[in-house]
C-alpha cells in the first residue's frame, strides 16, 4: 500500500525541496573524445558511416573531419567499471533522492523516456564534462508497474571554454514494486523464452477435441441420436437433448462466413495485422480462426479456403485458413 | 558507405530500409563496454536474475546507438542528427531480435531537417518508440 495522509503530505514536501537543485557533481570525461574509443562503439553497433572511422571519407563530407557518433554524448562521461561497484557518491543528490523514495516504499525504478539534443557533433580532443540537474518531480501515479513519480533530469554537456555541445533528458519512474524473488528459475522469469500463442481453457467438454488438433485432425462432434453436427463442442445435442455423442472427420472446405483484421493491441505471440475469421464449414458448422498467407485486404466475405492443422507457434497446433 | 540523402528526394511517408538486430549477449555486453556502462544488469547475468530479469539486457546507450545507425544508414555522412528522443518499453533480452523500421513524419524546409519516426520491435513488443530529427544536405552533392 503507498502512504498517504500526512506521511504522504511530508514525504511530498520532502521531494518539492529537490525540484530544480544540481545534483551536486560535475561528470568530467576520463579521456577526450579519441579514435579509439569510437571505433570500439562503431563496431558493437554495426555503424559503419564513414563520418566516425573513415578519415578522407569524413574529411570530404559535410563534417569536414572525423566525428563522433552523436548518441555516444553520454559514454564520454560514464563511470566505466567503477560502476559495477554499486557504491554512491555521498554528495550525489540524485541518489540521495532514490534513498529518500527507496525509504518510503518506491524502490522499483525503470528509466522511461531520453531525449538527445545534439548542438554539434564532437571531435577528436573535445574534453566533454557534464552537469546534472533535477528538473521536476511529477504528481504520485497509479501505472502499469505500481504507483510511483516521475523524475525528470536534465545533463547538460559542455567542452572546453565552457561551450554547450547537448543535453540529456532523462526520465525515471520511482514506483511501489511488488515483491517478487529473484529469477533464479529461469523459466518463472518475465520473459523468458520466446511469447507463445494463448493456450485454449481446457475442460471435460472440449479436451477431446484439442487432443485431436494435436494429432493434426480436424474433427466435428456429431450427435449420436439424431445426427446432428455442432461446434463448438458441448455435452448436449441442441436438436435431440441427447448427450451421447461421436465425432467426424471435417474436410477442411469453407467459406469466409465474416472477418474481422486485428492491428491494436498487440499481445505477444501473434503476429500483425492478424485476420481472424468466421468460416462457414461444408458441413454446416463454423469454425473460428486466422486466415495466413494473404495480405488482410484481400480477405473477402465468400472466399472459399481450406483449413490446416498447423504448429502455429512451438507450442501448439491450431487449424488455419488458406484461400484456394 | 559514402553515398548520402539531400532534403530534396525525401518526401512524408518515406520508409526506411527495416533492420533487423541479433539480440546476442556479445552485442549487449559489446553495446554496454563500449559506451562505459558498467551497471551489472547489462553484463552479469546473476545481478539480471537478482534484478528479477531473465538474463542480461541491453542498456540505454546502445538502444540510442543502433537507432542512431539505423537512420545514418538510410541518410548517408551527409546528415547531421540533431535529436534523439525514445520512449522505452519491453527489455532487449539475448535470444531474440529487434526489428527497426521508420517512417518520415515532418519536413523543416528551412532549415533542412527531416524528423523520422522509428519503432523498434521484439518478440515481445516494443523496445523503443521516438523521433530522430537530422538536417540533410539540399540541391546536389
């Protein structure tokens, strides 16, 4: 639960002193911007523009000389392996902010949004140092993760003779995290793998059917009694009452009865746009499922596909719609 | 790669060339060296796993760098990126793939900067959505 009441009140008054205050520290690049450096950043990103490791290439282009990737602004000024220690600067008011949610409950931190500004590209000796402030605190939100606040932070990056090269905006969310053990269990952390398809909800009435799926049949339920076909799968006939039943085998041959093309919201596991149809089945029953190999806007109402039972993602078969 | 982009060929709608990223360990750990993070998370799987990830997970910088690559591909030496500005999402984790892709949004006729919007996807959603702005050379080269 977050605070609230007066603890709220206090903490807030708390926070409301830190809006707009340097962090206290001034980030002073451990080399100037070098060569050696931008090759090493060229390479793990696959970059290669001749601006950054190509000298004649970069002296004959616009940038009249080797230059260094803009989104490397902040690599100039990190700490290296020193920051694997964990350990905070006492003065560093930034962190000292962090102590002060982590204290009230909001120890769960994601950084959400940066925003580069570039007012040059930097040069080879460029001596880059950078000071950070705190811009502003947002209201307490209720989000996706928990409630929490929004820290904004502005860096801002200097040269030598105090020339302005960018800025970083940098944008954190402090929020209540919910307990939850470490991922020692690969397999129970978020994430892990590959996002599979939904499965089915399965019970004593449809089972039998998905079973069959998994052997790559596509089968009907048809009534014992009177002979009626039915789908979905259900424990009594509508026409008879009768709840013996049996099964046939379909022959996949249908028409687009409906459709409907599926872009927003996107879940994992499926792929978009993603065509979900109602097919009008020879026999007389429909089936629900994805029309694939077609661009969505050739679907068309009366089309004749045919059905097959498919691995549709590693997991699980399903019987998907092609046109003929 | 020498060839470059002028303000004048690029209309609204234009799309850039899809890119496809191997997310592997080496590039994440690659990505977070060279751009002098050493935060555990992108490097040592344990501190992922005591974090509640999966495995490492790419940082910020190297996020920003391949988007930054991904539009001076399409642009050529000739552009100057001027803003990069992403809203992050779902973790870069090894194993899967981030597939790039950017559309032109705007156009400054004066000052010869075009903004594109990209969207970077992995199996699990989007990794990062923004805007890179960069001027492109006018008339010919």
């Amino acid at each position: 639960m977050a605070i609230s009441g007066k603890e709220r009140e206090d903490f807030e008054k708390k926070l409301e002193a830190y809006v707009g205050i340097d962090i206290g520290l001034e980030d002073v690049g451990r080399n100037p911007v070098n060569e050696a450096m931008v090759r090493q950043w060229c390479e793990a990103m696959g970059d290669e523009l001749g601006a950054y490791t190509d000298a004649a290439a970069a002296e004959q282009s616009v940038h009249q000389g080797l230059v260094a990737p803009p989104t490397m602004l902040q690599a100039w000024i990190l700490g290296g392996v020193a920051m694997a220690s964990g350990e905070d600067d006492p003065r560093d008011k930034q962190k000292e902010l962090h102590r002060l949610f982590d204290a009230h409950g909001f120890t769960g931190v994601v950084a959400t949004n940066t925003e580069q500004q570039y007012l040059r590209y930097l040069r080879p000796g460029d001596e880059v140092r950078a000071k950070t402030s705190i811009e502003s605190i947002s209201e307490q939100k209720a989000t996706g993760l928990g409630i929490g606040y929004f820290i904004n932070t502005r860096t801002v990056f200097r040269v030598q003779d105090d020339e302005e090269v960018g800025s970083l905006t940098f944008r954190v969310l402090k929020f209540e995290a919910e307990e939850r053990p470490a991922a020692t269990d690969e397999s129970a952390a978020p994430m892990a793998g590959k996002p599979q398809r939904i499965k089915p909800a399965l019970g004593h009435d449809n089972e039998w059917w998905w079973q069959r799926v998994e052997q790559g049949e596509l089968v009907i339920q048809k009534c014992s009694a009177c002979g009626a076909l039915r789908h979905p799968t259900r424990p009594m006939c509508g026409e008879c009452q009768s709840t013996d039943w049996e099964s046939v085998p379909a022959s996949g041959r249908g028409t687009i009865y409906s459709f409907v093309v599926i872009h927003y919201p996107e879940v994992p596991g499926y792929t978009y746009p993603l065509v979900v149809a109602v097919v009008d089945m020879e026999e007389g029953t429909r089936f629900v499922s994805n029309v694939v190999d077609i661009e969505p806007e050739e679907v068309e109402i009366g089309m004749s596909v045919q059905a097959s039972v498919e691995l549709v993602d590693d997991e699980m078969k399903l019987p998907v719609f092609r046109r003929v | 790669m020498t060839e470059t982009r002028n303000y004048t060929d690029v209309q609204l709608g234009d799309n850039l060339p899809e890119l496809a990223i191997d997310l592997t360990v080496s590039l994440i750990v690659a990505g977070a060296v060279a751009s002098q993070d050493y935060t555990p998370v992108h490097h040592d799987k344990k501190s992922a796993q005591e974090a509640g990830m999966q495995d490492v997970f790419m940082n910020i910088l190297t996020t920003n760098g391949l988007v930054s690559r991904f539009v001076t591909d399409w642009a050529g030496i000739d552009s100057r990126v001027t803003n990069v500005a992403i809203k992050l999402g779902t973790p870069n984790l090894p194993g899967d793939t981030m597939n790039l892709s950017g559309e032109v949004t705007a156009k400054d006729e004066e000052s010869g900067s075009v903004t594109v919007a990209i969207t970077g996807k992995n199996a699990w959603g989007n990794h990062v959505t923004g805007t890179v702005d960069l001027v492109l050379p006018k008339g010919a080269n």
